[in-house]
C-alpha cells in the first residue's frame, strides 16, 4: 500500500494524541484550539475544532451552505502550526478574506470577515462570516497534536494506492479529490513515473471507482497527465466513474487524451 494510503496513529509530545474529528483540543493552561465563524446575517454561530470545517453546498461538508453561487465543496478552515488558515478549493465565485480574494491558504485572524460566493446576484457574498479566533497560546504539543489531525484528515479525503505491475501503473483512488488532494496526486504520479526513466512507456490506469467528489481542477490534471502519456507513446486510463466525475470526464470533449474504459480487465490491456 502506498504510505498516502495509510492512516497513522501517532502520540505527540507528552503523550498527548491526536483527536477525532468533532472533538476539541484544550492545552494545560486550558487554552481551547477552537474558533468560530459567525454569519453577519442571521447570527448562526458555527464552532470550529482543531479538526477544522469544510465549507459547501454538498451535504458531506462540516458547515452545508445552500446558496446558488456556493460551489460544492467551496472551502475549507483547519488549524496550522502557527494559527487558523482558510483554503479556497478552486469554487466558481471566489472566497474572500477582507475584501482580497483567497488563492490558496490565507491564515485567519480574529475578526476578519469571510465571503463566499460573489456574484452579480450577490455582490457582497452569498454568505458572510465574522471569524472568531479562540483564546491564543498553542503550546508545542498543541501544534504537533494539530498537525496529526490536519494530517489525517488530508488521508480521509483522498486516498491513494498505488500498484505496479510491468508496464502499468494503476492507482486506485477513493473519497474527495479537491486541489490539495490534486497535488499529492500528481506529485506521487510523477515521482513513480521518473523512477522509470527518461521516456517511459509505463501506461497510467487510475480506478475512479470510489471517488466521490473532483472539481474541474483534477479534470485539467488529467488531461496534462494523458497529454504526457500520449507523448511518450503511452495512454492515461480511467474506469469505474460514475455520477458527477463521469459528467465531468464528459468536459473533456472528443479527442480528449483521456481514454474512458467500462472495466478493469479492459483498462490493464496491452495497447
């Protein structure tokens, strides 16, 4: 199994262990690793653990936001070593921090201001939040036991196993592929691909079986991928999508260097 397959259970320093989603980190001091974002609007309060939120329309989110212009999977907040940090996933109509749009991780601070979804129907954000920082003083074994569960929870939602046999490369994915996800993906591609040598002929077969969720941002991932294949005289593989992944494989339009199979045996074919 490849190791972004394995989920790990870790002490940090002190003993002190991870935590499971939903539960709440408190140092010796009693110091919480918690925040909240509160809606401007209607006043809702929304706690946030150490493990963080996923911010969307889809109802696997921590925090379901049923606005028009509210991607999927819009974004999500989770704890870093040095605070809270706020990641946008590729949505459609932007995250904003203070007025400045989010390209990536932007770290939060007490009393900013958060919009999601700005749109000509809702110029000032379909959803607006006040972040609310918990009391400050994370200790060293605070920041380590946050990591473990930042790390974990990447695992969760996008897993990876990888297997060789000659002339293949088939890797098998399941849960949310968002772009943190994307990246390790290509960067876990390309590392077993290099390992090959200059020109490889290794074919890439990617099982899509169990994915769940994949934004136009993993799409533009795989048709670079099968662009790559093709000029090396290889193929890119996919099989087992279905529902929203399937539609949007469709994206790709004909020709596209993506090659669609209905099975397994088929996909891991010669040629």
């Amino acid at each position: 199994m490849h190791p972004r397959a394995q989920i790990g259970r870790r002490s940090g320093a002190n003993g002190l262990a991870p935590v499971g989603r939903g539960a709440r980190m408190t140092a010796g001091r009693g110091y919480a690793v918690s925040a909240k974002l509160i809606d401007e609007r209607s006043g809702k309060e929304y706690e946030l653990s150490a493990d963080g939120a996923t911010l969307g329309r889809h109802a696997d989110n921590a925090i379901v936001l049923s606005g028009r212009a509210v991607s999927r999977f819009h974004a999500e907040i989770s704890a870093s070593d040095s605070g809270w940090v706020l990641e946008d996933h590729g949505s459609t109509y932007g995250t904003f921090v203070n007025g400045q749009k989010v390209d990536g991780l932007v770290e939060l601070k007490d009393g900013d201001k958060i919009r999601l979804a700005v749109c000509n129907s809702a110029p000032q954000g379909e959803f607006n939040f006040v972040f609310q920082a918990g009391k400050p003083g994370l200790g060293s074994a605070l920041k380590i036991a946050a990591r473990a569960v930042v790390g974990r929870r990447k695992v969760e939602l996008g897993r990876m196993v990888f297997e060789r046999s000659p002339g293949v490369l088939l890797v098998r994915l399941a849960g949310l592929f968002r772009r943190r996800e994307i990246d390790a993906l290509e960067s876990d591609v390309q590392r077993e691909l290099v390992q090959e040598g200059p020109g490889s002929k290794l074919m890439v077969v990617l099982d899509l079986g169990e994915v769940q969720y994949m934004n136009s941002y993993g799409l533009a991932f795989l048709v670079k991928l099968g662009s790559q294949r093709q000029l090396n005289g290889s193929r890119l593989r996919v099989f087992g999508a279905a529902g929203t992944v399937q539609k949007l494989l469709s994206l790709a339009g004909p020709g596209s260097p993506v090659q669609q199979v209905g099975s397994e045996p088929e996909a891991l074919k010669p040629g």
